[in-house]
C-alpha cells in the first residue's frame, strides 16, 4: 500500500488505498459496544490503521448477515438478519437497540476501531451479499432471502438512517456478486451468491434493474432443515453467543468452528482466488484500490 501511494500520490491525490478484511479480525461483536479486535492481530493490524488514518483512507470489510443466521437459525434471527419486522435487540452496554444484523456488525466495527482511537477512519462494506441457493444443510439460502436481504439492504442504505451509533450516515456499500462464481469448489452457496448467472439471466430481481420494482420486508422463507439443530447451535429460546461472522464471511475462504464468542478460520484457504470483477456500489464519490489477500 505504501508502495502504491507513492506511485500514485503525483498524478492522482485522490484515490485512496485500502485493504480487504474479513469478519475474523474481530475477537468480539456481542454486544457491538464491545467490538474489538484481536489482540494478536495488532502488529499487523494497527500499521495498517494508522496507514488509513494517515491518507484518509477507509477501513474495508466484508460482513455477511447469511453466516450468522446459519449458526442460529431461528425465525426472530432470520427477520433480523433480513431488515423485517422483529423486536429488536439491546445492546447491554450502550443502551441502543438494533433492529438488523447488519447496523449490528457495523457498529461492532466502529466500536473497535474507535477503541483503538481511529474514530476519524471510514469504513466501507467491500461485500455483502445472501446466496439463493444452497446446500441441505445451508439454512436460508433461498431465493426468497436473498431478494429480501438485498433488496431491504439498499432500501435501508438508500433511506441514510444510518446505524443506532452512527445515526444519519449511511456506508459505502458493495454487493457480492453481479454473477454468479460457477467454478467455485465447496458448498453450493459458494456458486450462489450472484444477482444473474453466467448466460445473463437474473436469478432473481433485487429491484436495481431499470424500471424494477425494489422488495421491502420480504416474508423469509422457512427452511426445511431448520428443525435439525446441531451442538454448535443455540437451543430455541437462547440468545446467539455472538454477532461475528468470521473467515466464512468471505465467500470461498473456507469453514469456521465456532468459539466462545465469535467463530475463528480453522485454516482451510481458498481453492480460488477472490475476483472483484463485478461490484455494485451505492452512494459513493470516491475511487478505492483494494489490495485483495489472494487464497486467504
């Protein structure tokens, strides 16, 4: 990145370089007051910060609503992940109450880079996206969610609410994907995450398209495999042990095991490096240069 800067400071002052970070640099998301990094991470980690601070770059990540669902597939956590009605959550330490996932694991973000006294740095949602297929065992992914998820996402970012800590502010915002990855190894979600296949065709109508009509609080779809909990799962009734979603939250970056309260990478890399060929970005006035980690 320093390298890049000094190529490019002369003759384009204004784009601005930043890297890609998964969910997994964060030890703590619940409650999002008490977001916080990972200790270990620091050496890495705070030049970085600093770097972004010093160039008035923003902090990249990628938060998927859809893996924190999956390991708590509750009816009340599939509302909250997809924008719809739900009661709420409170945040024991702050006293706000969030109503989606997604403000949830923002301001879980901002929580840790304010904690580190990087207040001034920005961040920007690198992906975000809801697969409409998947798996037996991938609960949620259907078509069905993954229009609500997007289409109430952009509704929620168009509307400038912002987030209960940031309030009035909405984020820069990539989706993944425009296409569908159909030579993707792993799960079937992994193939799945795209508004149109390959040959064109749209899987599903998000409300983006010229002349479409965007979807608000989409009913979720109930998933067959919902009944078959597993021991890494909440019991009914019991609050999720944390709002992180870690290495998976990268599409293709591999499996996640869970821990106390947040899910760790158990190292198993990705069998093809990440492509940002096709992004949509809402609302943004600005140029990035991503350095994306290859086969992270």
């Amino acid at each position: 990145m320093q390298n890049l800067l000094s190529a490019l400071s002369a003759n384009y002052p204004s784009i601005k370089i930043s890297t890609v970070h998964t969910m997994a640099v964060m030890s703590q998301s619940d409650p999002p007051s008490a977001g916080a990094f990972h200790p270990d991470l620091a050496p890495n980690l705070d030049p970085i910060l600093t770097f972004l601070q010093q160039t008035g770059s923003p902090f990249m990540i990628n938060p998927y609503p859809w893996f924190a669902y999956n390991s708590d597939p509750r009816p009340e956590t599939l509302a909250f992940c997809l924008f719809q009605s739900n009661p709420g959550r409170v945040d024991s330490g702050s006293g706000l109450t969030y109503m989606n996932m997604f403000d949830a694991q923002l301001d879980a973000i901002r929580a840790a880079l304010d904690a580190k006294g990087f207040n001034n740095i920005d961040i920007v949602i690198a992906e975000t996206g809801w697969p409409y297929k998947g798996d037996a065992t991938e609960v949620g992914a259907t078509v069905e969610n993954a229009q609500a998820y997007v289409g109430n996402l952009v509704t929620h970012l168009n509307s400038m609410a912002g987030t209960p800590r940031v309030p009035g502010k909405s984020v820069d915002t990539y989706l993944f994907a425009l296409y569908d990855e159909d030579l993707k190894s792993g799960p079937t979600s992994e193939r799945s995450f795209g508004l149109y296949k390959t040959d064109l065709t749209q899987n599903y109508d998000a409300g983006l398209s010229k002349g479409a009509s965007t979807p608000t609080s989409l009913t979720p779809t109930p998933d067959q495999t919902q009944g078959n909990e597993s021991s890494s799962q909440p019991n009914k009734g019991e609050a999720p042990t944390g709002w992180c979603v870690t290495a998976a939250s990268s599409p293709g970056s591999g499996y996640v095991q869970p821990t106390s309260q947040c899910y760790t990478p158990n190292a198993v890399p990705s069998k093809q490096p990440r492509a940002h060929s096709s992004v949509i970005q809402f609302a943004s006035t600005i140029f990035y240069i991503a350095l994306l980690w290859l086969g992270r």
